[in-house]
C-alpha cells in the first residue's frame, strides 16, 4: 500500500504558474496541524480519566486532514485508532498513538524530501512535470 493515494495527484493538478508554492503551503499547514493534534491526543491520554470523546475528535481531525492530502497510510491508522477510541480501550489506544505517529513521520520525512528534490531542480533550472491522473 502506498504513503500517499490519488488525493495528492489532485492537489498537484491545482499548481500552476499562478502559484508554484500551492502543495507545499497545503502540506505544510497540514504538518502544523497534525502535530498539534498529536500533542493534543498524547496530552488527552496520559491523562487520568481518559476523554475517550475527546481523543476521538482529534483522531477523526488528524483523519480528515490526512484524507485531504492524500496521506493514505494515516488516515488508515486513524480508523483503527477510532475504534479502540469508541471501545473506550487505553491500551489500543496508546498502542495506536505510537503507530500514528510512525506513520505520520513517514509521509512527513517523504514528502519533505520530495519538496527538496524539487526545489533542487528547479534551481538548476529544471522543470517539475505535470502530474498526470490515471
């Protein structure tokens, strides 16, 4: 299964000219906001008496954020972890903190180096092709 789905080949057909910087600014807001929203469900159940709802909320947040970037991989993590949210199970849930974040990581370290990649291209005056849908 891939990190990242058909959701990031639309996001790059909505660059052009007009706004060369259009996937990196949507990406890194969505870096911002995932990180926040892991703190926030690591802070919500380290707590003693655990808010179960609570956690769920930002799990489904970091779920559709993920959804619109197209970090597929995330999202998936974010589903499982929402059923150990509504099954009120600590133990799923911190399990599935830690594989959250590994995943979360990983598109992150990816997508990062495929933004360095690129800036280094077009600083030797190469150009990024379109990316074509299938």
């Amino acid at each position: 299964m891939g990190i990242l789905d058909n959701q990031f080949g639309h996001l790059q057909q909505l660059q052009d000219e007009s706004n060369p910087d259009f996937v990196a600014e949507v990406v890194n807001l969505y870096f911002k906001d995932s990180e926040r929203l892991l703190n926030e469900i690591t802070v919500a159940l380290d707590q003693q008496n655990v808010d179960f709802t609570k956690v769920g909320g930002h799990v489904h947040q970091l779920k559709g954020s993920s959804s619109s970037i197209g970090a597929q991989r995330v999202n998936n993590v974010c589903t499982a972890f929402r059923s150990f949210c509504e099954e009120k199970n600590i133990e799923g849930c911190q399990q599935y903190l830690q594989h959250l974040k590994q995943e979360y990581y990983l598109v992150k370290n990816k997508l990062q180096t495929l933004f360095q990649l690129q800036q280094q291209l077009l600083s030797a005056g190469g150009s990024i092709p379109a990316y074509e849908m299938r």
